[in-house]
C-alpha cells in the first residue's frame, strides 16, 4: 500500500512539474510573439520615417551650396560690437580632387566602418553600450560620418533622445539617397575644424596657408584629429596636443589598413609650417567661455544670425589683460575675473596670450588657492561663535602627526582673530579647523560654491584642495553681497536676425549661505588684511577687502577682493606647476588686482564695509541674557565681573530685566543665596566659565561641532 501511494505521489509530482513547464513556454512564446510583433512595427515606423525622410530631403547640389554655421555678432554691455564670430568657408573640393590620404584618415579616426554600415552603426553601438555597463559611465559618443553630416547640416547639438532619434532617421535617408563617396564628399567640404573653419580646404588655409589639394600626411592627420575637439587639438592652440593627435589618428589608420606601416617611421610633424595668427585678443577667452552656454540658453536654436549682448565692460577687459600681463613674472601666466555684485562678468583674462594658448585659465584650471582658502576656516570660526576680538593662541601646533608652521617660522602668542587673518597664521587656521571640524570648513565652502573635491585631512586649511579662479572669485562676492549667493554669468541677452528677443537673463533667487553678521564679521578680517596684513599692495586709496594666497614652494600666487560692489580674483603661476621665484600672493597678484580695479571702481561711489556685529541672542554674552519664568522665580543676574546678584542691586543689569512689578514682592527684602564659587563652576563647566583664559591643547580631536545648529564658542575646548 505505501508503495502504492508512492508510486501516486511521483506522479502528482511529474504532473504539476509538467503543467509547469507547460505554462512557462507557453508565457515564453507568447512574449517572443510579442516581441516580434513589436519589433515588427518599429522596423515598418522606422521605415516609414526614413521614406518620407528621404523623399523630402535636398538633391546633392543644394546640399553644396547651403552653408552650415552661424555668425554671431557679440556685443558688450553698452552695445558695442567687440567681435564677430562666423564661418569661414575655403574652396568646394570634388570628391576626385580631395587627396586619398585625408580620406583615409578622416575616416580611420571617425568611422572606419563607415564603407559597411548603412548611415547608423549597430556594432560600434553595442559596444559603447557595453563598456557604459562595464564601467558604470554614460554611453561615449558612437556617431558615423553620416551622423555627424546629417547633424551639422540640419539639426543643432543638443544631447537629447529626441534630437539622435532624429539623427539616426536623418543618416539612413542620407544613405538612401547618396552614394558613400558623395557623403563623404558632403562631409569633408561641411565639417567644422575650429576657428571658423568650416570644411578641408578653409581648415587647410587657416592652419598651413594653402590648398586642401596640397595636403601631406602630416596635415591631413592633424586636420582629422581636429573633429573630436576643435579647440583643445588646434595647432595654433597647442601644437604638442595637435601633433600627439595626430599620432593616434596615424595609429587607427595603420590599424585598419589605411596606411602602410613601413610609412609611420617617416611621419614627421616637424615639417609642418603653420600659419602665423595676429589679432586676437582676451576676448577671446570670455567668448569661448559663454557662447557655448547658447546650446542651453536656446534650446530650440537655429543657424539663423544672432547678436549676443555680454556683461563684458571693454574698457574694464583692457585693463585687466593690462594689469596681468604687466605683473605676471617672466614665464608664468596669469588669470583674472572680476564679478558686480550681481554676478555679472565685467572682465575676463585666461591667460597671457590667446593666440600662443586659447586654454581658459581663469574657468578650467584647477590650482592650490593656499591661504585664500582661509575664508572658509575663519567663515566656520566665526559662525561657530567666535568674534574679531577673540583672543587665539599662535603657537605651535601638531594635529594627527602634521604640524604646520608660519610663514616667517615665527610665533605671535596671544592674539587676536583679527590679527592671526591679517598676517595669515597658518597655526591659528589648523587650530580653528580642528575645534569645528574639517568636514564642516568643507561644507563651508561647498556652501559658497566650490565645486571641485575638497580634501578633509588637516593640512585642508592651508589650501590644499584645488580650485577654479572663477569659483573662489564668486564665493569672495558672496561674502561682499553680505552672505547671499552670487551666481556668475555672462550673456545679458540675445535677439534674432529681425530684432526679435530670443532670451534675456533672469535674476536668480538668491540664497542666504550665513547669517549677515558672519559675513560683517568676515569683512572685518578681510578689510584688515589688505589694510595693515599680507594684502597691502592691493590698497587703491578706497576700501578694500580681500585675502593673498601662497602655495608651497611659490607654485601659485593668489589675491581675491572686493570694492565698491566689484569683486575680483588673481592667480598666477605656471601652468606645469613648476615654481616660480618671488610669487606671493601679496606681490604680483595683489599689484595686478590693484591695478585693475583702480580703474574699474573709478566710476563708483565710495563704499564703506559693513561690518557691525549685530549678533543673535544666542551668541550674546552672559552680562545681556536674562531668565523669563514664573512670577514665583527668584531672578539673578550676572555683573561684569561674572558674579550673580540680584536685579534690584546696585550694578545689576537692567537693560532688558523685567520690570518691578513682575518681581514677587516676597522675596524683594530676602538676601540672595551666595554666588557660585570657582570649584563650583570648575567643575559645572571643565574651567570654562566666561572670562577664564582657555586651556591647552586637548591630546585626543574633539568632537566637530553639529552642522545643523551654531555652537556656543563659550562652552567649546579650542586646540591653541
């Protein structure tokens, strides 16, 4: 009988299993149906697109003639034309007078399927979606020759779904009409190489000043290696990045059989004569800087001409390329932005020279600020609790093995905040860093707009964390906006060929990053560090507010400020980082600052700082608080010696006591309980009752203070 029931079991059991796998290909197949019928109709729709697509499209001949690109007039902020930017266009090449060896190159580096695939390529495709999976990053640029051609004559560059969709049909109806040679034709005479150069022949003039027929290898591998980044490989721009270039466009070529090996040995890049520029200017630097911007700012935006209204001041842009270039010492460089206080750009400098380097120092590089880093250190202290007034303790100072040291390898003693900033005491800023936290002098200046990483280990304070001149200039202007955000742009407006207005800047809302007295207290510092500190070069006979900065060895020299409603950044130094004898902030930088703005606030009123400490009451001291209670409550004060007495005594505090009337007239003729004795407070408070001096040096880090609420200063344990 149990045999029998088994027997029954395993076949209830081979049952259920077998409806199971039943039911399971027969889900299977009906979503492979699915998936079938799906795909079915995006391949008929996709079709269908390219049909009309391809039916509507241009013949060859009108393709050659329409001109891609758009001539933007910029226009300074009094209306002043300062620059025209447009296509340049060279000489039509048919397909039979272009050399073989520019073919071969442009498509080895661009597309080297491009003979095999029908305008879109699935492979290369699967395999930038591949490596985006692999490496957790966004899916690399995988556009054809076709693409590329179909997106510059009819569509603008924005990265949408929607605009590559549109892209994709585009190529397939190109294909669908043109032959691969009258494509690649297309594209060689359209593409943009930079400068204005539209097309070989126009790059081949502009760089080498002759034909694109004339061509070598040489130049044709560094016209190909233009595509991917016009500006960053142009030869009159950088010619070791244009030449290394170069040698991978050689590289690919050699790769998929477009060139011979035995060739390669022969490449020589030094044979290569480039055409001299002359002409341009510094301009150059802010325009390269915010037309990109029009992507974004006018989304839906056309070839047709445009007149683009800047913040840009000619006048202040003259000065400042000025003021660098005659403070920079002898091969460094130098970079300078000047803000209003709105956050307008009044002025722009990337660098010494446009034309021997277009690399935009004052947005992309990234330097050590040194000690202009200590406005976020002394923004936390003084946040925290601390005034300009309160004593420090510059001695030395040794946090977790690193012991920083002063500049002059000397010691103050006891003194002020406001003197440990002016003559930038680097053992008052570790010690102010490791009572509030490292962490939070981070967030500090993540509050004020630094956005490039922040390291958190202690030597942080002095500078170590790398920043963009741009950045540390807006968060200054914070600072001279009284503690509300600045947010620096560059295009005030921008009208169309008819006059039409297509975008005009917005004012954003602006944000509160601390509290009005931080900032007055902050100014103090900064006020007095260019009166009678490291700053005093940067004097200009009005006020002035700012901080110097130095990096180890004089690799960076710094000086950041504000007057008048203008606030501006100076950096200079190398651009390998390599020292630079004699740079300090305080000299070139402060002079080059100095400089500029004396012509810059020329035409403004004198403007005094604010910096009044109107403190909130929590930040009061013990002799302005008092206690509300219940009318049973006996009321003590505390006098200017630290002692408690009672509010109807002689020398008691009646500024904001209650009045009589609300004291229990019981208790009016009872003699007060004694005050607390120093053993008591000792031990009620660890010895840091208001007006004892503070103790040493704790041995192990105390906790950092909590980010969402201020600390009272007058209970914490500072490191000296």
């Amino acid at each position: 009988m149990a045999s029998g029931r088994g027997s029954r079991s395993r076949k209830v059991s081979k049952g259920k299993s077998a409806r199971k796998s039943g039911a399971f290909w027969h889900w299977t197949k009906r979503l492979l149906v699915a998936g079938f019928v799906v795909a079915g109709l995006a391949a008929v729709a996709l079709f269908t697109a390219v049909y009309f697509a391809a039916q509507e499209m241009p013949g060859f001949e009108q393709l050659k003639s329409s001109q891609n690109g758009q001539t933007i007039v910029v226009r300074a902020r009094d209306g002043t034309e300062i620059v025209e930017l447009g296509p340049s266009y060279g000489e039509w090449l048919d397909a039979n007078e272009i050399p073989e060896v520019m073919k071969h190159a442009m498509v080895s580096v661009e597309d080297h399927r491009f003979y095999s695939h029908l305008g879109i390529d699935p492979m290369g495709l699967t395999r930038a979606v591949y490596n985006a999976l692999q490496q957790d990053r966004g899916v690399s640029a995988t556009s054809t020759i076709t693409q590329q051609l179909a997106r510059n004559v009819f569509l603008n560059s924005n990265r949408t779904l929607d605009r590559k969709a549109r892209e994709a049909v585009l190529a397939l109806a190109l294909e669908w009409n043109f032959s691969k040679e009258q494509i690649l034709e297309l594209y060689l005479n359209k593409v943009y190489f930079g400068g204005g150069a539209y097309g070989i022949d126009s790059a081949s003039r502009k760089f080498f000043s002759h034909s694109a027929r004339e061509l070598s290898l040489e130049e044709a591998a560094i016209i190909a290696g233009l595509v991917k980044a016009p500006s960053r490989y142009s030869p009159t721009a950088d010619a070791q990045a244009a030449v290394d270039r170069a040698r991978v466009v050689i590289g690919q070529m050699v790769a998929y059989g477009d060139l011979d090996p035995a060739r390669v040995p022969q490449f020589d890049t030094s044979i290569v004569h480039l055409r001299e520029e002359a002409g341009q200017n510094s301009i150059r630097y802010f325009t390269d800087w915010a037309l990109p911007q029009l992507d974004l700012l006018l989304p839906n935006g056309s070839n047709e001409p445009i007149d683009v209204w800047t913040t840009i001041d000619i006048g202040m842009q003259r000065a400042a390329t000025a003021a660098v270039k005659s403070n920079v010492p002898n091969g460094a460089q130098g970079a300078l932005v000047s803000l209003d206080r709105d956050g307008a750009i009044l002025a722009m400098v990337g660098g010494t020279d446009y034309v021997t380097s277009n690399y935009n120092r004052a947005t992309e590089a990234l330097r050590q600020p040194g000690s202009a880093w200590k406005l976020f250190v002394y923004l936390t202290a003084l946040e925290g609790g601390y005034r300009p007034d309160d004593t420090v303790h510059d001695q030395p100072v040794t946090i977790d093995g690193w012991s920083p040291r002063n500049s002059g390898g000397t010691y103050a003693g006891a003194i002020d905040v406001r003197s440990a900033f002016a003559y930038s005491k680097n053992t008052v800023a570790a010690s102010l860093g490791y009572e509030f936290g490292f962490s939070n002098v981070a967030s500090m200046a993540r509050r004020f707009g630094i956005s490039t990483p922040i390291s958190t280990l202690p030597a942080m304070v002095l500078g170590s964390s790398e920043v963009r001149v741009i950045d540390l200039t807006r968060a200054f202007a914070a600072v001279a906006a009284k503690g509300q955000s600045v947010e620096p742009y560059g295009i005030i407006r921008v009208t169309g060929a008819d006059g039409r207005e297509l975008y005009r800047h917005e004012e954003p809302r602006a944000y509160q990053l601390v509290p009005d007295y931080v900032a007055a207290g902050i100014t103090d510092l900064l006020q007095t560090a260019v009166a009678t500190g490291t700053g005093r070069a940067a004097q200009i006979g009005r006020p002035v507010a700012g901080k110097t900065g130095t990096t180890s060895s004089n690799k960076d020299g710094w000086f950041v400020g504000f007057s008048s409603g203008i606030t501006t950044g100076v950096w200079m130094g190398r651009d390998d980082a390599k020292a630079v004898p004699g740079l300090q902030g305080g000299r070139a930088p402060a002079s080059a600052f100095a400089t500029y703005m004396r012509y810059a606030v020329k035409d403004r009123p004198v403007e005094q700082f604010d910096t009044d400490l109107k403190l909130p009451e929590w930040q009061l001291e013990p002799d302005d608080e008092y206690y509300y209670g219940e009318d049973s409550d006996y009321y003590y004060y505390i006098d200017e010696n630290g002692n408690l007495v009672e509010p109807q005594r002689p020398g008691a505090v009646r500024d904001q006591a209650p009045s009589y009337d609300q004291l229990d007239p019981a208790g009016m003729d009872r003699d007060p309980p004694p005050a607390a004795n120093d053993s008591f407070l000792d031990r009620a408070i660890n010895g840091l009752r208001p007006g004892r001096d503070r103790p040493e040096a704790p041995t192990a880090p105390a906790p950092a203070p909590s980010p969402t609420a201020p600390a009272d200063r007058r209970y914490q344990q500072p490191v000296n």
